[in-house]
C-alpha cells in the first residue's frame, strides 16, 4: 500500500468523478485548480468543483499517475 492523492469531482453537490490517482499533491492540485477556473453549466447555473484526497491504494490494482 502506498499514500496517493485521489482527484474529486463535484457538479453541485453530486460527486461526478473519483477515480484519478496521483503520487504528488501538486500534481492533483493542478489539475483541481484548472478544474475549478471552469466556468459554470448553463442553464442549471452548477459548478465543477474539485479537491484532492488522500488515501492508501494498491499500485498493482489501481493506476497513479505521476
């Protein structure tokens, strides 16, 4: 088991994506960051919003991304 960073993906409220792995923080805060500067879904007026996560994973089962 190794420590990685899991990418969250909000729409709203709902959780649309959780499933990118990363070995930096920084790497995962990059791609949360461009995530956010996204500009709202019209008509519904909801907004991406993404945070970073750490956890334990496998790295023979799950894909992390440098």
């Amino acid at each position: 088991m190794i420590t990685a960073f899991l990418l969250v993906v909000y729409l709203g409220n709902a959780k649309i994506s959780a499933s990118t792995y990363f070995y930096d923080i920084d790497r995962c805060k990059y791609f949360a960051e461009r995530i956010n500067r996204q500009p709202r879904i019209p008509p519904r007026r909801e907004k991406y919003i993404a945070v970073c996560e750490i956890k334990q994973v496998n790295p023979g089962k799950t894909k992390v991304y440098m």
